[in-house]
C-alpha cells in the first residue's frame, strides 16, 4: 500500500484529526441554516492538513517551511471561528474549548516542526 512522506508527520495526524471534527460541526451548522459558517469551518479545516501535505512534498526546505506558515495560520483562522461561533452561542462552550485546546496545540508543533527544518 503506497504511504505518503506527511501521513508520517505528526502535525498532519493531528491536523487532519481536528480538521475531521471541524467537518462535524460544520454538518451541525448546515443543520441550523448557517450555511457560510459551515464552508469556512470546513475550507479553514482542510487547509491545516493540505498544506502539510503538499509541503512535505516540496523539494526545497523554504518552500516547505511557507506551507507550514499557511497551516499554522489556518489554525488561527479556525479558531477565530470557532470563538465566532462561542460568542453566538451556536456550539457548546465545552466543545470550543477542547477544540481551541487543539489547535493551539497544533499551532506549537508546526512552529517546533519549523525549527527543526532549519
């Protein structure tokens, strides 16, 4: 079975895991009618764990480095939406939290990541 160089990234595993609870709540919010929430919940998700991956297959380490930056940066964007989404009321504050615990999680380990490319 062919494995590609990010599935083994640590980064990627958790991004690609939140990102897979990010889609959930954004089913939750097609539910409710919040239509341009759910799509940018879900384009912000997904990008954390495609620039990881397209990264890792850049031949030159900068280039490498500035698809983590879009990644990192993605989290920042997920989790405006989510306290977005707190502020409304929209999603369980427990939720939120754990999700925000995450992603500032995964924020630290793409900067780590970062430096050990240098």
């Amino acid at each position: 079975m062919t494995k590609f160089r990010f599935e083994d990234l640590e980064i990627w595993k958790l991004a690609i895991d939140i990102g897979d609870e990010l889609f959930d709540i954004a089913d939750a919010l097609d539910k409710k009618r919040l239509y341009r929430f759910a799509e940018q919940l879900r384009g912000a998700g997904m990008s954390m764990s495609n620039n990881i991956a397209e990264g890792s297959g850049s031949i030159s380490v900068n280039e490498f480095h500035q698809f983590l930056n879009i990644a990192r940066r993605s989290t920042f964007e997920n989790a405006n939406i989510l306290i977005l989404l707190r502020r409304r009321k929209i999603i369980e504050e427990e939720t939120i939290e754990t999700l925000l615990d995450k992603l500032d999680h995964l924020c630290r380990m793409i900067t780590n990541f970062q430096k050990t490319l240098k």
